[in-house]
C-alpha cells in the first residue's frame, strides 16, 4: 500500500532534476551566461563522457547471476511486439516512417528506470521490485540504448554517404557511361559495405557504445570470482558519474531555452507521445508477460515499470543525432510531471488483478 510518506519520496527524489532543468534553463534564457554553441558543447560533454560513466558505474554493480531471465524475456517480446509493429507502420502506412519510428520506438520503449522507478516501486511492492527495476536498467543499457545508437549511426552516416555520393554523381554525370546490371549489384554492395564500416569506425569511437558492455563484463567476473572494484578505479568512475543525470537535464534545460515554446512539439504530438508512453508500452509489456508467464506482484511491477518516465538518455542521443528532440524533451519534462498519478493509477488497477 502506497503511503503519503512513499509519494514524498518519489517527489524528493525527482525534484532535484527540474532544479538543475531550471538552472540550465535559466542560464541561457535568462542570465546568458550559455550561447547556442556552448549548450551544444554541453550536450556533448553529457553525451561522451558523464553519460557513459554513469552507465558503466550502474552496470558494473549488478548481479547478473541473479537476474530474473523470464522478466527479462517478457521485456524482450515487448520490444519485438513494438518494433514489428512500427516496422509495418513504416512500411505499409502512407504516413509511415522509418525516422517516428525510431521515435516511437524511443517513447514506447525508454524508461527513467533508476530515478523514479526505483524509489516508487519500492514503496509499491519492496525490495524484490527495486530488483526488477535495476534488472530492466541494465538490460535497456545494455541492449536496447546500444541498439538505438547504432540505427541512429545509421541513419546520420548513410545520410552523409548518400549525399557524398549525389555530388560525386552530379559531378561525373557527363562522362557517365551505362551500367550493366551486375555492374550495378556490385556497386549496391560496396556502398553498404562502406556505410556498415563507416558505422562500426564511429561506434567504437562513441564511449556510450560499449560503457555497459565494459560494465556487465566486470560484473560478471566479479560476481563469479567474488572480488570487488578497486577504490582508485570506482572514485575515477564516480567523479563523472554521479553528475551524469544532472547534467542532463541541465542540457534539456539549454536546448528548451533555445525553443520558442516550452512545449516544443506542440500538444498534438505530446498527446501521441504520452500515448505510447503510458499505454503502447505498459500493453506490450502485458502482453509479453503473459506469454512467458509471469505472474502475482513480478507481473505487475513488470506492467508498471514499462510505464516508468521517458529515458533522459534518448533525449541525450536525440539532440546529439538530430532527430525529433523537441519531441523527447517534451515526453520527459511533461512524462515526469503527470507519471506520479498515472502509475499510482496502474498500481490501483492492478490490485485486482490475480
């Protein structure tokens, strides 16, 4: 049963976040001591180095001996549910594409696991929850934030070779000669080849693209070997760490001082954002739970943590790769807002459940 004192936890846990929102806000609408520019260098600042520490500092403190591999492929078949379904959406819809649903895909999918989840559904359902929670953290690090910078990688990169490619062909058209069609085959298949090797060389150059695989591995030897991280190694990891949340949302803050309207999307586009949010997420994850069995109290945390805030680390890699930003900050300044009564809500309903 969740107490007046549970709700003041949640909040006391989620307010520091809108201070520092506010104060980058304030810095650059207000106080200009932050231009445009230097609000990009911030973001990169988050996106390349606190960012990654906090997920390698999370990560590397998890048990993956004991993790709840049925929750965890209830997890999974929701996220499959979601992609098939935004991959017809895509390709079959007149309104379909390939760039919302990477959107969608984020909105539906992303969760701010560690901040509000972890304290919220302690007070719901103890220990076994926070568990849950970091579990579903782990893996979305590890799994699913990774697959969302490499399809980001590839839509920035191939926009990039396509475009190199345009002005070289613009260029020779004159003295182009025809091309047989084994001709051209082969040229399909260098310009992928080029685009995947393209790809791979800036991953490996992103740190967010292998901090968590870094973390896990650590975790594993470990947990299995049973020694511990040395304190040099974890106070290097620390000092950057724990500011990866917090200049976060400062860097929300900038890029909203930036908009001309707080709400940047606008409130059709926030309605359809809070819809997969709360209700095309938590469905599939329902779905998906079902199928493997899951049952009693791990269920509904399962239901409920895929209704868990939007990720800030999406909105992170949305305004580094430039797509639909003003959309993912508006789900995770507008989604923290009204998550408290929705997920109490959830909780409610779910009682009845059996």
């Amino acid at each position: 049963m969740i107490r007046w004192e549970d709700v003041y936890k949640v909040v006391v846990a989620m307010a520091p976040l809108y201070v520092a929102l506010m104060l980058g806000y304030g810095s650059m609408k207000w106080w200009r001591i932050f231009t445009p520019e230097q609000g990009e260098a911030v973001n990169r600042l988050v996106s390349y180095f606190t960012l990654p520490l906090f997920t390698l500092e999370f990560t590397a403190h998890v048990d993956p001996f004991k993790m709840n591999y049925l929750f965890i492929g209830a997890d999974a078949i929701s996220k499959v549910i979601i992609v098939t379904v935004l991959a017809l959406w895509a390709k079959c819809s007149s309104k379909g594409s390939y760039c919302w649903s990477i959107t969608s895909f984020s909105l539906s999918t992303l969760t701010n696991s560690l901040v509000v989840g972890v304290p919220l559904l302690k007070a719901m359902y103890g220990p076994m929850a926070v568990d849950l929670v970091v579990q579903s953290s782990v893996i979305q690090a590890i799994v699913w934030l990774t697959t969302l910078l490499f399809v980001l990688e590839i839509r920035r990169s191939g926009n990039d070779f396509h475009s190199n490619n345009n002005n070289n062909n613009t260029a020779s058209l004159e003295n182009a000669t025809p091309k047989t069609e084994h001709e051209v085959s082969n040229s399909s298949k260098q310009s992928f080849c080029s685009l995947m090797k393209t790809v791979g060389l800036k991953l490996a150059m992103n740190p967010n693209s292998y901090a968590c695989l870094l973390g896990i591995i650590w975790a594993f030897f470990a947990n299995r070997f049973h020694f511990q991280m040395p304190s040099i190694m974890e106070g290097s990891i620390l000092i950057m760490s724990r500011a990866g949340t917090g200049t976060a949302m400062f860097s929300m803050g900038l890029f909203m001082a930036m908009q001309e309207k707080i709400i940047a999307c606008g409130a059709s586009l926030t309605v359809i954002g809070m819809a997969l949010k709360f209700i095309a997420g938590p469905l599939a994850m329902a779905i998906g739970s079902l199928i493997v069995g899951l049952h009693g109290d791990v269920l509904r945390v399962a239901i409920i943590q895929a209704a868990l805030p939007q990720s800030i680390t999406s909105f992170i890699y949305a305004k580094e790769y430039g797509l639909h930003a003003d959309v993912l900050s508006t789900a995770v300044i507008f989604g923290m807002i009204v998550s408290l009564p929705v997920l109490i809500g959830y909780y409610a309903v779910l009682e009845f459940v059996h």
